[in-house]
C-alpha cells in the first residue's frame, strides 16, 4: 500500500481530512470545529505520514482546505446571525425611543373647552411712571465734579 491504514482511517489523526477530501458532506459541525489544521498540515509536511504517492498528498491537502472552507463558513453564519440579533435589538431601541419622541403628552397638545385670557397668569408688570429713574445722586460717582 502507498499509504497507513491507521493515519488515514476514520480515528486517526488525519481521518477528519481524509473524509473531507474524499465526502465532505458527511462531516458533522462538530468534527469540523474540533479539527485543528494547523496541527494537521504539520502532520502532513513533517512527514508523520509515511511515504505516500503525490496523490494522497494531494488529496490530504484538499481535505485540509475543504475543512478550512467550512469553518469559513461557518463563522460567517454565526457573524451573521449575531449581526442580525444586533441591528434587531438596537433598532426595536429606536422604535421605542422614536415613538417617545413624537408622542406628546395629552394636556400639552388638548386645548380647553372654555378659552378665556383672565385664566391664564401672564405676569404683565403695570407700567409705573418713573420706575426706571433713578435720582441724579446714585448715577455720579463721588468726588468727580
């Protein structure tokens, strides 16, 4: 054989990326958040696998890009669903704060039934003549002639 039995079954410790390479679809979310590629293509580059065709090289390094894409797209999933969660959350804020805004309260905006002018303090000062001057002593100051 051109290859280990026990490196590439489904245990070993590139089993994970052989079954990528050869039906990705039958990973499980698990096994792929759980394979570490920087520990496997190490696996691979340092020669821990025996001396093996191009071939198999070859198809352990698309395993090890397959996984690599999956755990790509599962973040964006998860990045995405938590940016939904978000832009939900801070916009039904808004909603709440925008609805508080453009609602007046009832006795600000409700005119009474009866208007009349003597209801209301206006606070209009009666004009007294001569309330504004002031007698010629406590304008000059002292000692100028």
């Amino acid at each position: 054989m051109f290859y280990s039995q026990w490196l590439l079954s489904k245990k070993g410790p590139l089993g994970t990326i052989w079954v990528a390479a050869h039906c990705h679809k039958r990973l499980k979310k698990q096994q792929v958040k759980e394979t570490n590629i920087s520990s496997s293509v190490e696996k691979i580059m340092r020669d821990e696998v025996p001396i093996v065709t191009y071939r198999i090289l070859a198809y352990l390094l698309l395993g090890v890009v397959r996984v690599f894409s999956m755990k790509v797209e599962y973040l964006f999933h998860d990045c995405r669903n938590v940016l939904t969660k978000i832009t939900e959350f801070s916009g039904s804020k808004k909603a709440k704060a925008n609805m508080e805004a453009m609602c007046a309260p009832f006795h600000s905006i409700t005119l009474p039934e009866s208007f009349e002018l003597e209801a209301f303090n206006l606070e209009v000062l009666e004009d007294v003549s001569g309330a504004n001057v002031r007698p010629h002593e406590e304008i000059l100051l002292e000692g100028i002639d």
